[in-house]
C-alpha cells in the first residue's frame, strides 16, 4: 500500500490517499479522504485504476484520474489528481516513494 497526504495549499482542505494493489496486478484500488466535497465526489467515482493507464499521457484517453480531476475539480491547479496518480505509481512498485513540493511566493515586477 502507499499512502499520500496532500495539503493543497490556501482552500485548506487536505486530502489521503491510500493505493492497494489488487492480487498482483498493476491495478489499485483506491481509498481517498478528504476534506473537499468536490474531491469525495471523485473518489466516490474513482475506486480502482489500472496503474499503466495513469502513467501514460499519450496512450488511449489519457489517465482516468486526470480526465476525473477535470470532470469534478473547480480548480485546474488542484495538486491531488497528480498525487493519487503517485500514490499509484507507488503501491505498483513503478516509481518509488519521494516527496514531492512547490514553493509558491509572488514576487513585486
């Protein structure tokens, strides 16, 4: 299992997720607290992915995650679609588990 704790910056509501593999395969399923009513109606609709489809950009329609993020997201900047998708990468054994972060500042022109 991997596990990713998002903290998505000013609206302040965090979001866990937590990927399992299912019986040996690169399919996850997905286990997604948050608290962003709009992210608990994607996770209502996203129980289980197939780890190569959300990896690869360019095959098929894309990831399911991605394509949901849009479907329920209010916010294209929203960081957790990208962190299920690691939460994926990691419970297959496709990437390993490293944080990740942006720092986000404006600065005077």
């Amino acid at each position: 299992m991997a596990k990713v704790e998002i903290d998505p910056g000013i609206c302040g509501l965090p979001t866990t997720v937590r990927a399992t593999l299912v019986n040996g395969t690169y399919n996850c399923q997905l286990h997604i607290d948050s608290e962003c009513a709009a992210i608990r109606k994607m996770a209502a609709d996203l129980e289980e992915v197939d780890a190569f489809q959300e990896i690869a950009l360019r095959r098929g329609d894309g990831p399911l995650t991605l394509s949901k993020g849009r479907e329920y997201c209010s916010h294209s900047a929203c960081p957790v679609p990208v962190g299920i998708i690691k939460a994926v990468e990691v419970a297959t054994g496709l990437a390993l588990p490293s944080d990740v972060s942006m720092k986000i500042s404006k600065e005077d022109d």
